[in-house]
C-alpha cells in the first residue's frame, strides 16, 4: 500500500477529473428518485451509491488517505462524494470506453485500460458487493466494520493477489479505486472532492494557473505563496 508520500507521488501535481458528471441530469434523476441517507465523511445526497457501498468506499479512501498533519483523511476531503458523482454521470455509464472484447486479465500494467466488460459504475459496484462478501466470509465482518489495522492489512493481500473474487479481478478493483480517489483528492473541489482545497493547500498549488500569468515576472526562481483558488471562485 501507499503511504501519504507515495500517494501524492503516484497521483502527480494534480490528477485531471472526469468533470462531466458534476451536475449531471442522470444524478439529479437519481436523487429525486431514491434519496439516500449518507454518512458524515460524504455531506451530500447520494446521486449512483448505495448507503452501504458509501460506508464501504468511507473505509477505504480513509485507509489510502488516513488524516494526518498535512490534510484531513480522504472521505473528509470529500473523495467519496467525488466517486459517487463521478459513477453516476457518463463516466459511471462507460460513455467513452471501449467495451467490446477481447478482455485480458489484469496485470497491472498502465496503458492497457479497462479490461472488463462492466461500466464503471457496475464494475464498483460489482467489486464492492463481492469483497465485502468476501471479507465476510474470512473475517467474519463488513468491510467497513474493519478496525485501520485489519484492513490495511487486506488491502495488502488484495494487492499482493491474494484475494479471488467469484467475477472480478480484485487487483483491478483496488487499482480502480486507488484512481478513482487520486482524482478525488486533487480534483478541482467544484468536482465534489478536495474539500476545502485540502489537498492544494498541502502541495502549495494555486489552482487555476492560468489566472497567475502576470506574476511569473516578478516570481520568477522565487516561491510563490497564493490562497488556491477553484473553478467555482470565478462562477
């Protein structure tokens, strides 16, 4: 597993985010349709996730990102309201992926992309309902019922492959959460995640550059020290 440092290094500077799902009519419908309670770590309806998968993805973001003096843990920072808005817009529907055969197994690879037939946002899912399952057949509790220490350790194992699942590559699932919660953790904050440009602040990130063109002269060589700013700052 990644500790904070190697979090921040595997995600870069800041991770790109798949934007299209931010206010999506798909959520919105979802929302109306079955409003669901959330726990805290998200602060926000459920737009694709269920109560319980939140409660599942709260323990894991937290154990890839657990608060510490340089950020509040992952959920804090708003990196399950990322994923949940994410599965439920185009990007959870696989609207630009390829999703035709043939599928190789999963090798860890990059470059290869998804190789499964499942959207995204049955892919999660999918993953969720049979690690859970998993673990509690092994474990004899939930996922999220786990102390920090247990679940580290399982997803060790889950990395190491040492966990089949009846119709899903376990590595893959936990390599697709682990991006899922980069993005989340960097994302501009209008996305859901990076909750209070928690993540910005900690990596000395300004926000939308753009917007600092006229200081490059006078900064040049020099660090420059300037409150982050989002895109929802210029709405």
């Amino acid at each position: 597993m990644l500790d904070r440092r190697g979090f921040i290094a595997s995600g870069g500077v800041l991770a790109l985010t798949r934007g299209e799902a931010a206010a999506a009519p798909a959520a919105e419908a979802a929302t109306k349709d079955s409003p669901a309670a959330t726990s805290d770590a998200t602060a926000g309806p459920l737009y694709a996730l269920t109560p319980s998968e939140a409660e599942f993805l709260v323990a894991v973001v937290d154990a890839f990102i657990p608060a510490d003096d340089l950020s509040p843990s992952g959920s804090e920072c708003g990196v399950v309201a990322f994923i949940d808005r994410q599965l439920a817009g185009a990007y959870g529907a696989g609207a630009r992926l390829y999703q035709d055969g043939p599928f190789h197994p999963y090798n860890g690879q990059p470059g290869f992309g998804p190789q499964s037939p499942l959207a995204p946002l049955a892919f999660i899912r999918l993953g969720i309902a049979e690690l859970d399952a998993w673990v509690v057949a092994q474990r004899g509790a939930q996922v999220s019922q786990l102390p920090m220490p247990a679940l580290e350790a399982l997803l060790l194992e889950v990395e190491g492959g040492k966990v089949a699942l009846p119709r899903i590559d376990a590595r893959a699932f936990l390599a697709a959460l682990l991006q899922l919660s980069m993005e989340g953790f960097f994302s501009d904050p209008i996305y859901g995640g990076n909750r209070g440009k928690a993540s910005w602040r900690m990596i000395g990130y300004p926000g939308l550059p753009a917007t600092y063109a006229k200081a490059i002269k006078e900064h040049r060589g020099r660090r420059y020290v300037a409150e982050p700013r989002s895109i929802a700052d210029f709405l």
